[in-house]
C-alpha cells in the first residue's frame, strides 16, 4: 500500500474537507479524490460522507485515524531522531499551543532568544482548545502545548513548569488601594473576569460559589492585557496571577492586593506528544520554553 495514500488520508480527516486536504498537501483536488477511491476500495468502505458542505468519517474511518495519524507522527519523528540537531542551521518548524497569558509572557524572550541561538526555527502560535488538545498533539497539529494540568491521552507527556498564586489588581489610586482588601471589599466591588471560552466559570467565581457567594461581574473578556489597560482608567477589579500583575505594574499605574479567598496555587504545565520525546530539536526547544517561563513562577522548580 502507497504511504502516500494514508498522508491523503489523515489530511481529509484532520480538515473534514478535499479542497482544504488538497491546499494542505499541495498537491490538486483530483489527486485527493483518487487517493481516496484507492482506499475506498482497499477497505470496501466510503470513509468519508457529505454532510452539507463539509464530509464526516465513517465510523470505520473514526476506528482507523488514530492509528493512521501515530504512525505517520512516528515515521516522521523517526526521520528527525535521524539527522544531528544545530540550531543554528535548523530549518524546523513548531506550532505551540498556550494560553493568552502565557503567550504573553513567554514567547517575546522566546523569539528574542531564538534570532540570537536558532535563526532558521519558525514558530506559529495558536489559541489553546482544551477539549482538542489531545487530538491535536497526537495527530502534529500542535507540536507542544502550555496549560493547567488535565487529562489527556495516555500517548501524550507532560512536565510541571512553574506554579502561581491568583491576586487582585486596581488602579494605583483606587479607594481600596490604601487599606488591606477584606472578602467583603471584593464581593461589594465590580470586575473583570477574563476567560478564552465563551461561557462558564472561572476559577475564583467557582471558590465563590461554593461558599455561596457570587460578585459582580461588569465586563467579561478575553486578554488580560486588554482588562488591565481597563482597571488603569476605572474602579473595576482584576484577579489574575501575580506573575502577570508585576508585568502590567510595570507600565500602568496598578496597585496589587492579596486575594481574599483562599485558592490553591495555579499550576502550569508541557505537554507534547510521546512520539517527539527524543526528537532533540523537539527537546531543545521544550528546555528554552521550561526556562524561560519557570522563572516567571513563584520559583518552585520543575520536578
């Protein structure tokens, strides 16, 4: 069987559409048609179906893309743990996946360090999906990921980075910037709450709710960069972790107070897909991320 005809396969599954697995792959949509009738026929199944503009596996499709995609993971990375690592002539390319926070912290030292040590590595950033995450890693979409710790896959590995404590920032001369900020201070005031998804409960709301409490939440958002520029210029509250708040404190005027509840530490952690562990361009780069982000954390080192 042509390996070319299961690289046909995981690109139609990964974009649920011809045309797209054709831009992907480079090659015409005619191309993608007649690799699939190879393996239409190999298996004796459709494969893929149309629903409406787009196509949905077949559940033998469902079955086999996991297996398909490892592989293909496992031949490439194989091609890689072949060739000596330089990173001052590597041309290799990674996509990380990581949340707004820490795209902000980590990644301006990161490219900084990168021109100096590996100008040929490309990086693409892309917004963490919590729920795609293992999918992703397993199949290369993402090359590594920075997150809390959770579930995932048994194929995918991790490594603690740093950990933090949540705390509340306000404008530097704001009424309750000059006196020790009590829960009741919190619950009477207005917030921020900053979250990537649409819906659903932060961390500090859920504490609160617990406990039967609630606060006023006056504007929801997405990017803590932006919430703080607007705590600058109004009486709101944002509770962040403090390794973002000394950053913002350093070019707004903000004052950061301890958090009124008690909220274990945030923990963040590396996850990649077990099949690039010994890629040593791969494991270059997860040690100058582990480095650079570490440090921004209350100095706990990575276990």
């Amino acid at each position: 069987m042509d390996l070319n005809l299961f690289k046909v396969f995981d690109a139609v599954y990964r974009a649920n559409s011809l045309t797209e697995a054709a831009k992907d792959l480079h090659i015409t949509q005619p191309a993608v048609s007649n690799a699939l009738a190879r393996l239409r026929e190999h298996f004796d199944d459709p494969l893929f179906v149309r629903r409406g503009r787009r196509i949905a596996p077949t559940p033998l499709a469902d079955s086999i893309a996991g297996d398909i995609s490892n592989s293909l993971i496992t031949l490439q990375e194989s091609l890689h743990r072949g060739q000596e690592f330089n990173p001052n002539t590597s041309k290799r390319q990674f996509i990380i996946s990581m949340g707004d926070p820490t795209e902000f912290i980590a990644l301006p030292e990161l490219i900084s360090q990168l021109q100096l040590q590996a100008p040929g590595i490309r990086l693409q950033s892309q917004r963490l999906v919590r729920d795609q995450l293992s999918r992703q890693l397993i199949s290369g979409e993402v090359s590594m990921a920075v997150d809390i710790p959770q579930s995932l896959d048994s194929s995918i590995q991790q490594q603690f980075l740093f950990k933090d404590q949540l705390c509340v920032l306000m404008r530097k001369d704001h009424p309750l910037s000059t006196q020790t900020l009590t829960l009741k201070h919190y619950l009477n005031a207005g917030h921020i709450s900053v979250s990537g998804r649409s819906r659903g409960t932060v961390l500090e709301d859920t504490t609160l709710n617990r406990k039967g409490l609630n606060r006023d939440i006056i504007f929801r958002g997405q990017s803590y960069y932006s919430a703080s520029h607007i705590i600058a210029k109004s009486d709101l509250l944002l509770t962040l972790p403090r390794h973002l708040a000394l950053r913002f404190q350093q070019f707004l005027p903000l004052h950061i107070a301890a958090l009124p509840l008690k909220i274990p530490a945030l923990e963040m952690m590396m996850y990649w897909h077990r099949s690039a562990t010994n890629d040593t361009a791969h494991e270059w780069l997860r040690s100058c991320i582990q480095k650079i982000i570490a440090q921004h954390g209350d100095g706990a080192q990575p276990e």
